[in-house]
C-alpha cells in the first residue's frame, strides 16, 4: 500500500465534509473496508476514533458562535450514550467479531449509507412539508421522548457501523426542531456527536479494533481537508456536491452488500 494513500484518502473526505457538512463516517468507512483492504471492526473502530477527534474542533468553532442548542444535545445523549455502551457491551459478549457478526457490521453499514443518502436527496422536501403543516411537529414532552429515542438509534448505529451522526443525526434532528437555523442544526448536530463518538471508540479500543498508526494518517490527511473544503464552499453549487456524494455512497453501499 501506498505510503501516501491513507492520507489522500483523509484529505479528501475533509475536502467533501468541508464542502458539504456531512460525509465523514458515511465516506470514511466504506473507503476504508473497500479501497485501503481494511477489515470492517477496524474500519469502524478507527473512525470512530477519527471523528470523535474532528468533531471536537468543530464544536469549538460552532460554540463560540452560538451555534449549539444544548437543551438538545443533552436529550440526544440520553439516549445516544447508553445505547453505544449496551451496543459495545453485546459486542464483546460475542467474545470478539466472528464471520457472523462480522456480516452484521457490513450490512449495518451498508444500510447507514443508505439512510444518508435518503437524507441527503430528502431533507428540503420533509423540512418544507414539517413547515407547511405546523400540526405535523412535536412539541413537549412527545417532542422531548422522541429526541430520546432518535439519540439511541443513533447511537446503536454508530457504535456498529461508525456512520449516522452526520447526515442522518441532523435531519431527524431538523424534523423534531424545524424552527432551527442551519448552522444551529450543525453545530447541535456535531456537539452531541461528540461524546457519542468518543464513548463509542472508548469501547472500540477495548475490543481491540482501532488502528493507531493509520487513524494518525487519516488526520494528517483530513485537517486541512476540512479547512480548503470550507474555504471553497461559497465557489461550488451545494446540490452539485450533494448529488455527487449521494451517487457516490450509494455505489458503496451496493458494493459492501454484495
């Protein structure tokens, strides 16, 4: 394997979550089970590690901006942290990743892309149609559970497979809170990810499934990824980049089932 690969391959899911928002683990995963020829635990186990790491510095930037809804964040783990720890523990009940847990994990995968995917092509749609009907949308305490409920899918999600925190978090978040800005779905979005990431790679490194050396290259790669891929979003079409990124993840998500 090329010395360089790995840290092309960061650099340019940073570029695509820099242009975009979204990607990381939906686009990290596959690349890393189907073109780096690593086993799926430990391509899961990494980038977990991996976004727990960038979404830190993320959440930074949005706090000092005001961008985090915390009242959300804290019911998104309330379920997001306990269903990553019962995950992490049925997966080592298992006593480590066999062929048939390993099957599960790829097409847990597979179906987290493609629940990106559907968030990506969707998300306008149900947003305007949340917007149009006002009678559609919680409120309360229904609104405070179902919050609850979508943390712990979420949470078991990514725990597996790595992916869900990114697209798929911020548009349930977006159909539970459709009053919210953009940037304050964002910056909720990757706050909450945060611990559930790190609690989720906590328990992947005691199943032994990250990869040190190659989660170092992967950040090489990614920082300034995510830097230029910012810097460029004003100069390309969001729904061109978009459209990419769906075509693209839906190629491997059919590539990983089959």
């Amino acid at each position: 394997m090329s010395l360089w690969l790995e840290p092309i391959s960061g650099f340019g899911v940073g570029l695509l979550v820099g242009l975009t928002g979204v990607g990381g683990g939906s686009l990290m995963t596959p690349l890393l089970t189907l073109l780096l020829g690593y086993a799926a635990p430990v391509a899961v186990g990494t980038d977990l590690a991996f976004a727990a790491v960038t979404k830190s510095f993320g959440t930074v930037a949005h706090r000092s901006h005001g961008h985090v809804k915390w009242h959300i964040v804290r019911r998104l783990t309330l379920g997001a942290l306990p269903a990553a720890l019962v995950t992490i523990l049925g997966l080592k009940r298992l006593g480590g990743i066999d062929d048939n847990a390993l099957h599960v994990i790829k097409l847990t995968i597979a179906a987290s892309v493609l629940l990106t995917v559907l968030s990506l092509l969707f998300r306008a749609k149900l947003l305007a149609a949340l917007r149009a009907h006002p009678n559609w949308q919680l409120t309360g305490r229904t609104q405070t559970i179902a919050t609850v409920l979508v943390g712990a899918v979420i949470g078991v999600l990514v725990t597996i497979s790595s992916i869900g925190a990114g697209a798929v978090g911020a548009t349930l978040i977006l159909m539970l809170y459709p009053q919210l800005e953009p940037a304050e779905v964002a910056g909720t979005d990757i706050a909450y990810a945060v611990p559930l990431t790190a609690i989720a790679a906590l328990g992947h490194i005691w199943l032994e499934t990250v990869h040190w050396a190659l989660l170092g290259s992967l950040l090489i790669g990614s920082l300034p990824g995510i830097w230029l891929g910012a810097k460029l979003t004003r100069h390309l079409p969001e729904r061109i980049v978009r459209g990419a990124l769906a075509a693209t993840l839906t190629l491997a998500a059919v590539k990983l089932v089959g």
